[in-house]
C-alpha cells in the first residue's frame, strides 16, 4: 500500500503488552483474563486513502 499510496499512518495507542486496570476503589479488579472484557476494544488504528469504498473493504477483509 505504500508503493500504491494508499498508505497514510498506522499507530498502537499503548506499546505491545501495556495495560492498567483500575476499579476505583483501591483494590485490584478481579477479571477472567489479561484482556479487556468487552466485545469492542480499540487497540490502534490504520488510515488508508482509497479510490472507492469497495478497495476500502477489499484492504480490511
């Protein structure tokens, strides 16, 4: 995508491995795992310049 110039940026919001919880009330929160429990997590994100929505979808799938 760069040789194309689709590519513009990509970017992690925190290094690889880094979390922190906090519950509020000065005690660790008990969770089921190391990862978030919710179904939608935004980890990061990946920003294209693209002809069409259809390239759009054929980059993401």
């Amino acid at each position: 995508m760069e040789e194309t110039g689709e590519f513009v940026d990509t970017q992690a919001l925190t290094p690889e491995g880094t979390f922190m919880r906090y519950d509020g009330e000065g005690r660790p929160p008990v969770t089921d795992g190391p990862f978030a429990e919710t179904k939608d997590l935004i980890a990061g994100w990946y920003i294209i310049d693209v002809e069409s929505w259809d390239r759009a979808v054929e980059v993401a799938g």
